[in-house]
C-alpha cells in the first residue's frame, strides 16, 4: 500500500517502483495506492489472506485493521521510491500486526528519517528514509486540533451572529431575550462550543490507540470542562482536554498489550477496553487533577481580592496574562468572574480592564495569518478570519486552534498582548458595564472611555500578532525549516503510536492534500498477481511492469497515437499557434505551457516564472496568487521527487480551470529533494477551488507513473523543442 497526504506523485511513483522491483525479483505483488482521488487497486481480503507480508509505504495515517494477524512493514513513502528492493526483502521478517506486544514501540527513525513503527498497529522501529520525522505526541495533538476547528469556528459564528442581530446589553451581561429565535441560534453555538473540547481529546487519543481511545478520550474531555464533577467554578478547558486525550490514548495503548485468552480478544476493543479506560480516567481525574484545579480557582480569586487597592496598571497586566492563559480555562474564568463580581459593588473598571484582553487574542492570531500568510496553512488562513470574526464578539476561544497547535509561541503571544491591553485600560480608567467583552460591548455604549478602550484592544492586538510570527520565525530558524503547517488536514484514520512518518506528510494540509494528486497506500507483497503499475485490477509478472490503459507503451499504441495527435504541430515548429492538436494530458497541457529552458536557477524564481507562463493560456486570474499558494505547498513539505524530478503544485481560485505546465532546467534547480538532486524536469500543476471531477487527478497519477521509467526521463532531456516535449508527453494522454 502506498499513500501521501499531498498530491499524486510520491504515491504513485512508489508504486510503480515495488512493481518493478517486484518484477526484477521474481516475487507477486499487488498495490493498493490510497490518495486525494480515493483507493485504487484495492487489497481485497482474498489478497490480504494469501499475501506473505504488507508493506505500508506511506506517509499519511492510513487504517491497518484488516492487517490484523499478517506482517506489515511500515515506511515513508519516500522509502518505497529509493529502496523497493530492500522492503521485499524486509517484509518477511516484519512483526505481526496487532499480535501482543509487536505494535508497542515507537518507531525508530534513521538519519534520512523515514522508518518502520508501530503503535496501533505496527512494528518495531527501523530506520528508513526521508527527513527529519515528526513524533507521535505532535501527529496526535495536531489531529485533535483538526477536528476541533469546525466545531470551534461554527459554535463561535453562530454566537456571534446571534449576540449581533439579537442581543442587547444588560447588567448581567450581554443578553438575548428568552424565547426568542436567536437564543435558539445561540443555543446551538453553544453546543458546538461544549462540544469542541471533548473532540479534541477524543481524536488525540483516537490518533494514538485508533477506536478503542474514542470513548474514553471524549468522555474524559467532557469531564476536564465540566469543573461541577470536582467542585471547582471551571473547567480546565482545552488544556485539561489535551492532558486527557494523551491519557486515554497512551492508557488504551498500554491496555492493549495486555495478554488476554483468545475467546475475549473479541470483545476487547469494543467493551473492556473503553470501559476500562473510561472509568480510570474518569475517576483519576476527578479525584486526582480536578482537585488542584479547584484549589487553584478558589485561591487566585482570593489573590485578586488582596490587589484591588494596588496599582490598576499591574492588576490590569495580571489580569491580561491570566484571561488570555487559557481561553475558557480555571484561570481565564477566575479573572472574568473576578471582574464581572465587581460590577455589582460600582467597580466597573476591574471589568474593563477584562473586557480590552477578552476579544485580543482570537483579534491577534487572527490578524497574524494576514501579516505573515505564508507561515499558515489555507485553513490556518481560514479559520484566522472567523477568528477575526470572533474577536470583534468578545469569544476569546476563536483563538484556542492556534494555542493547541503551537502552544509555545501562541500562548505566551497572547499572555503579552492581553497584558499589554490590560494595562492600557488599567491606566486610563476604562469602564465596564456589563460582564462581556470585545468591541461590541463599546459599540454598544457599554464602555466608559471608548477611545482608549478600541486603543488598548488595537496595541494588545499587534503585540500579539507580531509575537506569535516572531516567535514561529525564531522556531523556524531553530529547526531549519523555512515554514510550518500546524493545523494538518483532517486525518480520516488514526495516527499509529509510534510510526514513523516522514516530515514532509505530517503537516498534511486540507488545501494541498484536496488540491492535487493523490497518493497510494500499503502495498501487499503476496503469493498472487502482480499489478499494473498499481492501477486497479492490472496484474503482470516479471521484471517489466504492464502500462496502465490509456497510459501506453514505450512508443506505441497510446503513445504512438498521441504522437500522431501533434504531428502537425512539429512540422509547423516551436512558435506555431497552439491547438486541438497541440493539447496533452486531456488538455491541461498545451505548447503554450511548455518551456525547454528554464531562466530561473533558485526554486522561488522557477515558480515564478512557470506562474508566469501559465497565465499565458488565459486561465490564471492572479499571477501572484497562484504563486503564493505554490510557496505555500512548498512550505509543507518539498515537492522535489528525486531523480531530478520536481512536481510544484497548488489548488487555488488564483485559476479558473486545471492547467499544467513544463520546463527544462539544463544546470539544474535546488530543490530539496530527498536524493539530493537537483529537479531538471519541472512540472507545474494548478487546479481551482472547485474543480469538478477527478480526470485531471488520474491524468497527473499516470504522469507520475510515467516519470519512474529512465528511459522516458531521458527522452523528456533530450527533446530539443516544444514539439518534441508535447511528442513525448502525449503518450501518456
């Protein structure tokens, strides 16, 4: 099985690489590829029966249940490019998926990065190949996070929107009046906020110990936000949520190792398991973390009792850090009650010192994704704009998907601009009359002295933003990497304790991985048919794989029919008129989009350029746009593939119709590709937002099929014009 959480090529290429080495070694395999247009080629439990050994070249989480009892060998898909030999030989002495304790370790990654793992489901570490691997800890918290984001962004949008159009502000708050329909609105934002914490927990732990963890990790989240269970005002909010996933997944992970009598192996993952870890989770937390929890609240609110006398410019900074900590958490609720307790007594300035911090951080982070874009991913980008949404409410939990992403640089961020607002409002004697915050409440005409209230909510809003990127760029430099994804695409199966998965697929964007190719998944290596390069059903023997319908052989049959298609173009020469007949790969490519020789020599120009060249076809509406959205791919990871190949690729509205371009780079372009060569074929694929249909997708997974033969590569180098490019390109149409 091969998959890729970004694009077609790694996923394909990798497939037809086993196939061929399968081929050269007198062994039978069949590949199932798993990507963006779905499984292919599918293993069926006829083959996962009779196969000797799975081999999972993948760099994306994929579901290793039906593996259960079989041994499966574990890599990044980079692994299965460079050394498919290797794997077929290692996979007969790889551990047994799901038996005892061969799932229990964590992988163990090699210099190059890629290895072989286990947690869920897996083996024991062996090195591998690719880059530096991403921990478990990290894929788990970052699959949390992706589930939680729409529960976050609709709960907060719906509030909002509720709060504008029916609210009105009372002495006890921000209201809407009882019966009403927006309190109905309302109440339904309310349940996806109650909801967002238990998500979080349960898919940390979902990605740590697959299904078994659910149960326990939601319920645990549930209780870590319900204070009532341990007697405290508050819940511990996301960050209890984080402790809690982590618990109910390593707990559920321990649990499954334990030796039980076959008759009660079925019942295992269904009953005693979450039950089990649900109660001990439940009850540790209760009487063991929510204890603290409690004496924390009940202290800090007798700590900001004894300071209302001192200096309103240090309890206004105290009061920042503390609402901006934890976002709905023991100590943002024991500022905010401490505030909104005062109110009643005829202080209202404690509470508008509250009010400048509540709205800064969703205003902050949110503001962030626009200073410095290419540091976030495109749902980053998106759900910094409810944020910003969100901000303008006075609902501070809009900021809570940047703290669990990157807690290091986005809490400390948001502790310094909340400080700073505080401040601000602490020393001009902000007022505020109801227990709410943000600048609805001024616009509302709820704020004594409006004009510094907007000025510390602004000054809060810039340290934050600024802050946070400075602190990702110093992180960045620390690591080497020129940009992080934190918020990866929702994973649709878990993230295997223990596997190590390659750098480039962790940070699995939604945009890049629904915006390009698709990538194969595990490979079984088995006593049966031997595929077609990994296309569904194709079976074949030997060393030379049989091409895929419709992707033709060496110079005949498709090919040489498509080469007839641009006959006429090669006769009227490099800078005749493109047409029907001048079109390849279902006509993404045409001769307008074709260059011999690339100018650019650094990866940022080559982009640039072939940007360039493809708003020459008329459907690139915003030249820089799609440029951004190209650098921004790259940031998650190369889309240099070795052997001199480079796949540059972007799903963005910047176009309004898939198109696909190619350029020769003589001297080569550094690309980081994980042979170390240097990319002399480029191919530069775009596709809209809203692409319908997955023949473009299929064109590109048959592209990357073709580019793995040697002999295909050096007729592409040694094209001398246009004509010749097109020529070589349509046997693959």
């Amino acid at each position: 099985m091969t998959a890729c959480p970004t694009g077609i090529a790694h996923t394909y290429m990798a497939a037809e690489k086993l196939v061929q080495a399968a081929g050269a070694l007198g062994v039978d395999m069949k590949v199932e590829t798993q990507g963006s247009i779905g499984a292919e080629n599918i293993l069926s439990d006829n083959d996962v029966r009779e196969a000797d050994g799975i081999i999972v070249a993948a760099d994306k989480d994929v579901d290793l249940s039906r593996f259960i009892g079989k041994r499966v060998l574990k890599v990044g898909v980079a692994e299965g490019i460079r050394h498919p030999e290797q794997l077929i030989e290692r996979v007969g002495g790889a551990p047994i998926h799901g038996v005892e304790g061969a799932d229990s370790a964590p992988a163990a990654t090699g210099a190059s990065g890629a290895g072989v793992g286990s947690g869920a489901g897996g083996g024991s570490g062996v090195g591998g190949s690719g880059g530096r691997e991403r921990s478990v800890a990290y894929k788990a918290l970052m699959n949390g996070v992706s589930y939680m984001i729409p529960f976050v962004v609709v709960g907060g949008l719906l509030i909002a929107v509720s709060l504008a159009l029916g609210g009105h502000a009372t002495p006890e708050g921000y209201a809407i009046p009882e019966g009403s329909f927006w309190e109905s609105v309302f109440k339904i934002g309310e349940i996806g906020f109650q909801l967002m914490v238990p998500i979080l927990s349960g898919y940390i732990a979902y990605a740590i110990a697959d299904r078994p963890a659910l149960v326990p990790g939601m319920i645990g989240g549930w209780i870590a936000n319900t204070g009532a269970l341990y007697d405290s005002e508050a819940g511990a909010g996301f960050i209890g949520a984080i402790v809690t996933g982590f618990l109910a997944g390593y707990l559920v992970s321990w649990i499954k190792k334990v030796e039980v009598p076959r008759f009660a192996q079925p019942i295992m993952p269904i009953i005693v398991i979450p039950i089990v870890a649900t109660s001990a989770l439940g009850l540790f937390f209760i009487y063991v973390i929510g204890k603290p929890i409690a004496w924390v609240f009940e202290h800090l609110t007798s700590w900001l009792s004894g300071m209302t006398g001192t200096s309103a410019v240090l309890l206004g900074a105290i009061l920042g850090l503390m609402i901006a900590f934890d976002m709905g958490g023991p100590v943002n609720k024991t500022a905010f009650l401490f505030g909104a307790g005062l109110i009643a007594s005829g202080n209202q300035t404690v509470m508008g010192m509250c009010a400048a911090a509540i709205p800064v951080m969703p205003l902050g982070q949110g503001l962030a994704t626009l200073i410095r874009r290419r540091l976030y991913s495109e749902q980053e980008r998106e759900t910094g704009m409810a944020a910003l949404f969100m901000g303008f409410f006075g609902i501070s939990e809009g900021a809570i998907p940047f703290a669990a992403a990157r807690p290091a640089q986005v809490i400390p961020a948001n502790m310094l601009g909340g400080a700073v607002a505080g401040a601000l409002a602490g020393l001009a004697g902000v007022k505020d009359a109801v227990p709410h915050g943000g600048p609805i409440v001024a616009v509302l005409g709820a704020v004594g002295g409006v004009p510094v209230f907007f000025l510390a909510i602004l000054a809060g809003t810039l340290v934050t933003a600024l802050t946070t990127n400075a602190l990702i760029g110093v992180k960045e430099r620390g690591t080497g990497r020129t940009s992080i994804v934190p918020v990866p695409a929702q994973a649709g199966a878990p993230v295997d304790a223990g596997v190590a998965v390659h750098a480039r697929g962790v940070e699995e964007a939604a945009l890049v991985e629904r915006a390009t190719l698709a990538e194969p998944a595990p490979a079984g290596a088995r006593k049966g048919e031997v595929p077609d390069g990994g296309a569904p059903g194709g079976a074949t023997r030997g060393g030379d794989a049989v091409p895929v319908a419709g992707e033709g052989s060496e110079g005949q049959g498709a090919g040489a029919g498509a080469g007839a298609r641009t006959e006429a173009l090669a006769e009227a020469g490099p800078g005749a008129e493109p047409g029907p007949e001048s079109e390849v790969l279902s006509g993404h490519l045409t001769a307008r989009t074709v260059k011999v020789r690339l100018e650019a020599t650094s990866k940022d120009a080559a982009i640039r350029e072939m940007a360039a060249m493809l708003a020459t076809t008329g459907k690139v509406t915003d030249v820089e746009g799609l440029v951004r959205a190209a650098f921004a791919r790259e940031q998650q990871g190369t889309t240099g593939l070795g052997e001199e190949i480079a796949v540059p690729h972007a799903k963005t509205d910047a176009v309004t119709a898939p198109v696909v371009g190619f350029a020769r780079a003589p001297e080569g372009v550094e690309w980081g590709s994980p042979d170390g060569t240097k990319a002399r074929l480029i191919f530069m694929i775009t596709v809209p937002e809203a692409a319908a249909g997955d023949e473009h997708l299929r064109i590109l997974s048959l592209l990357s099929r073709k580019l793995t033969n040697a002999e295909f590569r050096g007729r592409l180098l040694a094209a001398p014009d246009e004509a010749s490019v097109l020529r070589v390109l349509a046997e693959i149409a």
